[in-house]
C-alpha cells in the first residue's frame, strides 16, 4: 500500500542512511501521529535494508538512532532491533512490488 514499509526503505531510510556523511546519525521518531505498527512493516523497512544488502547490522546500530516519547513505543523500537538483528544480510534479492 502507500504507506507500506517497503516504501518507507526504498524512499526515505535507504536515501537517507546513505547520503550520511561519517559521524553523523539518523534520529528516527517512531511516535508521531501513528498508534503503532505491523510487524509486516518493520521488517519490510528496517530489516530490509540488511536482507537485501543495503547496509550491515553493524552501520544500522552505529548510524540509526531510535526515539520516541511514548513510553508504549519502546516495544516497537525493541521489535526493529530484533529484527535488524535476526535479518541476513543480502539472503533476499530486492524486487520491488511497485506496478
């Protein structure tokens, strides 16, 4: 959908992770008009990036800050963590679902 994680890797956290010059960090705020997020979604957009090869564990945890000032999103930054962590990098082939 238009909202789908995907789309939120391939538009927003794969340009912009990239185009980080070295010490600087991504702030991510997870809280904002949102009332949380499928599992679909956080790993199409945050573990992604390491299944298909787009950046390792190790850049996402030293460049990604995760924020948010609702304490109920802890969870959900504790979900991205776990799944960045259990992904393998480059094991899937991107192919975009865009028609």
């Amino acid at each position: 959908g238009p909202a789908s994680g995907e789309r939120f890797r391939e538009e927003f956290l794969k340009p912009k992770l990239g185009s980080l010059s070295r010490d600087e960090k991504l702030e991510i705020i997870i809280d904002g008009e949102v009332e949380g997020y499928g599992s679909s979604f956080l790993v199409e957009g945050f573990a992604g990036l390491v299944k298909h090869g787009y950046f390792s564990k190790d850049f996402l945890r030293n460049r990604m800050i995760i924020k948010f000032s609702d304490p109920d999103f802890e969870f959900y930054r504790d979900k991205i963590w776990m799944y960045i962590d259990s992904a393998r990098f480059r094991s899937e082939k991107y192919a975009s679902t865009k028609r």
